[in-house]
C-alpha cells in the first residue's frame, strides 16, 4: 500500500449489471493513486474551468447527421463551402489530396469532415448529436441491432469496435465501445459496462477507404 499519506481511489464501474456476466461483475475498472489533498481537485470541475471552444458567443453549426452527411453539409459538397462553416477548423496537414476540418457544436459534439478531391466524402460525428439514421451516440447494442438487424443473425452478439453497413451508395459507420462516466471520488473517467453507440460516420461508398486520411 502507498506510504506517506497517499491514498488509493478505486472504481467497479458497472453501468448495467443486468447485462454483464457474473464473472465480469466487480472487477476493478479505474486506479488511482493521489494525496488527500488532490480530492477537491476532482478533473470535471477542472475542466469546466476552461471555455469550450462554443464559449464567448462564437458562431457555432446545428449539427444533424443523416445518410447525406451533415444537413448543413451533404456529402460532395465542395472544399470551399466547407471551409467556410461557422465554426470550422481546417488540419494543417493535407496528404494525397485528402484533408480533414473539425467543428464541436454547442453541446460539445465533435464532428470530423474528410475531403478527397475537393469535395466532401465523409463525416464523423462523437457526442451529442441528432442524427436521422436509426441510431445515435449513447444508443446501446440492442438500439443498433432493432435498426440495422442484418449486421447479427438473431442471438449473436456485436463486438465492440466498428460495424458498418452499405445502404445504396452510402457506407454507414457506427463506433461501439464501453460506456464512459465520472463516478464520485475518481479524479478521471471511468469505462465500463456494455458498449453503446461512441459515434457514427457516414461516407460516400465511391471513394476508396484507402484515400481517407
């Protein structure tokens, strides 16, 4: 055990138990070593100390996420347009015609835009975000499997990681992965439980994964 006043935090963190297997209940998710004195110090209240980058009344984007990319942005909509967003931020570096912009919504979304050839191809959004695709981020496996049954024969189980599904010329992307959370008296997120919806991508089926940076 730490000496000299330090102390051990340590979280289980288990967000549906119903779910889990009795051999995966209990297990220890999150340690911590720290001193007494870093309790108030808890990292969400640090973090809420810094302004987001919506803080200061800066002009931010409504973000809806549906087959043809943003609502604001379809799919194959130019490189200019795009730079051009309210609130957009471009990645310095451009590799074999591909380049990537950024934009976080009021809500603290972030969403990712690819473009190959000067056109929009891609769009990935994590956080809180409308979509229109039957699915959206902090859906769980169940929510995924009643809107696209054919990525799991009946009483198979999704794996976590990313599924993807072809509908007409779009390829639909959707990132499952254990939950995140703060739990009292831990200093850093906890992950556990089963996985939910992280995020979702939607991208043009014509370009070749390959191309995408």
């Amino acid at each position: 055990m730490p000496g000299d006043g330090v102390e051990v935090v340590f979280s289980d963190a288990g967000y549906d138990l119903e779910s889990l297997p009795e051999a995966d209940r209990g297990r220890i998710t999150t340690l911590e070593v720290r001193h007494p004195r870093a309790r108030p110090c808890a990292m969400q209240d640090v973090q809420a100390l810094f302004p987001s980058s919506t803080d200061g009344g800066s002009e931010t984007l409504p973000v809806s996420v549906g087959l043809d990319g943003l609502a604001a942005a379809p799919l194959g909509t130019p490189v200019d347009v795009v730079r051009a967003l309210p609130g957009i931020t471009a990645e310095p570096d451009v590799m074999g015609g591909c380049e990537n912009f950024y934009l976080v919504t009021a809500d603290d979304a972030s969403v990712r835009l690819v473009i190959v050839d000067g056109v929009l191809v891609l769009v990935q959004a994590y956080g809180p975000v409308d979509t229109d695709l039957g699915v959206a981020p902090g859906d769980s496996v169940a929510d995924v499997q009643a809107a696209y049954p054919q990525l799991a024969a009946r009483g198979e189980a999704i794996a976590p990681g990313t599924v993807e599904v072809v509908l007409q010329d779009r390829v639909l992307g959707i990132d499952l992965w254990p939950a995140q959370a703060w739990v009292p008296e831990v200093d850093v997120p906890v992950t556990g439980g089963p996985p939910v919806v992280a995020g979702v991508t939607v991208r043009d089926g014509a370009v070749d994964p390959s191309r995408l940076c």
